[in-house]
C-alpha cells in the first residue's frame, strides 16, 4: 500500500504508541490533516454505532488503542481488561470490512503467548498453550483479533494483518503506579526514592523472569513499515530480539540514575511471565523491519524525559 494521500484512522493514536506512529505516517508520506484519531470522550469503540463512524471514508485503519497495564492492573481488572479490548477491536475491524477499508492494521500483544513458550519466540508457536494467567485476559481478548483477521480475509477477501509487539519502553511512557508496565515503574521508584532520601527501594517478585523491550519509536516503524509493505494472514512478531532478566534491568536503571540504595525483592508478589524474548525474524524478512535503537541509549532518553517532565 502506497501511503501518500491515503486517509487514515489511527485509534490510540495520542497514546505512547500513537503518537510516534502519527510522525512515522508523515514520514512515510500521509499528509498530517488525513490522519484521524478518535478520542474516548467523543468515539468510544466499544459502540457499534462510533465504530461504524469512525471508519468511514478511511483508506487504512491501524488499531493501537486498547486498555492496558502492569501486573497488578492485570490482577484487579481482568474483566474490563477482556471485554474492552475485544469490543473494541471487533466491532472496529466488522466496521471496517463492511465499510470496504482498504488495510486493517491489527496491534496484539506479547501477552498472548503461551506462559512456557520456548525462546525465542515464534509466531508457531502462539496456539502452543494458554496464556500466563494474570495477563490471559488482556492476551486472549487481543489474539482474537487475529482469528478475526484471518477469518475475515478467508471469507471477505479483506486485507487484515496482525501484529505482535513486544514490551515497549521510551519518552512519553506511562508513569502511574496502578497502571505502569515495568521500566516506567521502575524508573519512577528509583526517582521518587532519591527525591525523598530513601535508601532502598521495592521490587515485585524474585528479578529471575526475563523481558526484552522494544523502543518506541522503532516499534512504530515497524508498525507502519508492515501497513505499507506486509499483506499477508500470518502473525508477525516485532522485536528487538534481545532478553534482560528483570534483577538486570534494575541494576542497569539503579547503575544510569546513580541509585546505589538497596533492592528489596518481594517475592509474595508475582512474576507473570517467565521469559520474554521474540524471534524477529519474520518481521525483517517480509518487511525489512529491524530495531534499532540501542538498549541503554533508549533507557538514557526515557530517564531524562522524564526527570524533565515528571
């Protein structure tokens, strides 16, 4: 799909994701007037009649809104978590195959694996077994919207891709206690800590499960690399391709901000998944998608934006 003069609607797009898409469509040529993004107060996508609303007249849909957090959110709202998330992409994607839309981009989740995948992992391996619990919720509600774009393009011919993100980090995150994934939690404890003379800080779980972490600028390339060039019912993983146990991760975010207090592991508190790591390879063969932005020069950036800001 050639994106210059294609009006798309971007949902989610004033996010952390979103927004770094929205730039990557003008980069890529879609003028800045032809993006649309729905805001929750006046387009809530769980109705059918503002989903039915939203895509009109789109050439591309690329679907990034969703409700989304840490384990802990995970924990208290499965069933909002569920239900938003499938409503949400459902209808949009039924609204969009009766309005002749032209590209459905499809964001999943990480979540969606199986809890013991084997690393790296592979796009086969996504019906493997059941998500890690406290994420199912989340995870299945979004893998259905592969089986929607897969059914859909066998029985309408319509043009969906699926997309699997890995954990994102990067400027812009979200930084709220009940709501943060990891690295924003994490930098948020060692700064409120300094701030406050504390000389130690709290960490859920044991530090053994592992993660890889994708930047988000680079993420929302691949993102609309795949709107332009993938056509194809096949998931696609997007990664880094790098795994950072969690006990490393604090050392490296302690070691960047200058933290030299004490790490006090809680492990009442639970893991989630155990490792996390994709098999990117798929990604850069069909699309020429490969991340770029270093591990820690990502982490510096996400520090300083928000020592600026927070």
């Amino acid at each position: 799909m050639d994106l210059k003069n294609k009006k798309v609607l971007l949902t989610g797009g004033a996010g952390f994701l979103g927004s770094c898409v929205a730039k990557s469509l003008v980069e890529h040529g879609v003028r800045q007037q032809d993006i649309f993004i729905p805001r929750s107060a006046t387009e809530d996508l769980r109705e059918w009649t503002h989903c039915r609303r939203a895509v009109s007249g789109r050439d591309l849909v690329i679907h990034l809104a969703g409700k989304v957090g840490g384990i802990g959110f995970n924990r208290e709202k499965p069933g909002e978590l569920f239900y938003d998330n499938l409503m949400m992409g459902a209808q949009l994607m039924e609204a969009a195959c009766r309005a002749r839309v032209g590209k459905f981009v499809a964001i999943g989740t990480i979540c969606a694996y199986p809890k013991h995948t084997p690393v790296p992992f592979a796009e086969a391996a996504l019906w493997d077994g059941y998500p890690e619990e406290t994420n199912a919720p989340y995870g299945l509600a979004k893998k259905m919207l592969l089986v929607q774009a897969q059914a859909y393009r066998q029985q309408y011919g319509f043009n969906a891709i699926y997309l699997l993100p890995v954990n994102l980090y990067g400027p812009g995150d979200n930084f709220k206690p009940d709501s943060s994934h990891v690295i924003p939690a994490l930098i948020k404890k060692v700064a409120d800590a300094q701030k406050a003379g504390q000389d130690f800080i709290e960490v859920w779980g044991t530090g053994t499960a592992s993660r890889e972490f994708l930047y988000v600028e680079d993420a929302a390339e691949g993102v609309v690399l795949a709107a332009e060039r993938y056509e194809k019912p096949d998931p696609v993983n997007l990664g880094a391709g790098r795994e950072i146990t969690i006990r490393d991760l604090v050392a490296t975010i302690c070691r960047l901000m200058g933290f030299t207090g004490d790490i006090r592991w809680d492990a009442s508190k639970p893991d989630g998944q155990p490792r996390r790591m994709l098999d990117t390879s798929r990604a850069e063969q069909e699309f020429g998608f490969r991340a770029r932005t270093d591990f820690e020069e990502g982490l510096r950036k996400t520090i300083d934006w928000y020592l600026r800001t927070g």
